[in-house]
C-alpha cells in the first residue's frame, strides 16, 4: 500500500510543479517531509534521497548550461529553476519504494530510463516548463542516451549509501555510543 501512495504522491508533485513550478513548491515541499518522517530508517532515507538528487541536479545543470534545456526564470544558483530541484527530491523519494523493484534489474532499470525519463521530460516541453535548445529529435536521442544510464546509476549510489547507513548503524561503536546515552 505505500508503494502505491509513494508512487502517486510523486505524480502529484511531478505535475504540481510541471503545470505550476514555484508557486505550490510548499506542497511538494511538505510531501517530502512527510516522506522522510513518515518512512522507516528515515536516516538513510534523507540520505539516499539527497544523494540521488543531486546527481539528478547535477545532471540537468550540465544539460542547461550546455543549452539542451532552456528555462525561463532559472535559479540564481545553478542553472535550473527550484522546482526542478525538487522535482529530483520528490523524485529521488520514490527509489526504496515505488521503484524499488529497479534496484536489482539495472538493464530494466536502464530501459525504464531511457523512456519515462525522456517522455517526462518530452511532457514538460509540451506543458512549457522547459524548452529544447537543440532540435526535437537530437535531444530525444540525448536525453534516451542519458537517462538509460543515469538510472542505474542512482540506483547504484542508493545501495551505497544504504550499505554505509548499515554499517554505521550496526557498528559496535555506534552501539556503544547508544548505549551511554
């Protein structure tokens, strides 16, 4: 059952800031902090969410500073608008639930990937979130090319970060330390 609230908690933020972008960001906001309080080992769960948002942020920065996105009222930061940035977060929260069968299935993962990560972005072109700076089709190939891998790859650095939680978690130092308190 949260599966299936995760997965439709990250549609609801996907198009909340696709059709809206800044203006209802608290309420994404909030279902993310409702995420993290609400799942178990919320710990490693923050932890696997930022790390994998920011390799989705870093991702779409490079992409727009070498012009294949362009967007209108971009951050001052970094190169992509906020709610872009949380569009990763709420993203990035459904990888240990809605999309947890991936973890294992990297080619399936890859696959996955390269079709809703392109068609997503495909819709937010069509809805005027974002705009091409290349032609249709090249950027259709690019984004496939990157998304089937950039998949995996977060999976990969999701099992790290769970894999260090775990060993912290379960060190004897850890405990020790728990235990004094």
């Amino acid at each position: 059952m949260f599966k299936l609230i995760n997965f439709i908690g990250f549609q609801a933020s996907w198009w909340l800031l696709i059709l809206y972008q800044n203006q209802y960001w608290w309420v994404v906001a909030a279902l993310l902090i409702a995420h993290i309080v609400l799942v178990r080992e919320s710990l490693t769960e923050f932890a696997v969410v930022l790390v994998a948002a920011i390799a989705g942020v870093i991702t779409d920065s490079l992409l727009a500073m070498f012009g294949v996105y362009i967007f209108s009222g971009s951050g001052q930061f970094l190169p992509i608008p906020f709610w872009l940035i949380l569009l990763w977060f709420a993203f990035a929260s459904t990888l240990r639930h809605s999309l947890a069968y991936l973890s294992t299935h990297y080619w399936l993962a890859a696959g996955l990937g390269a079709v809703g990560g392109t068609l997503s972005y495909v819709a937010g072109m069509q809805l005027q979130a974002v705009t091409f700076g290349l032609a249709f089709y090249p950027t259709v190939f690019l984004l496939a090319a990157i998304w089937a891998c950039l998949m995996p790859v977060i999976f990969l650095l999701s099992q790290r970060v769970e894999a260090v939680a775990q060993r912290v978690n379960g060190s004897d130092t850890f405990q020790t330390t728990k235990e004094k308190l």
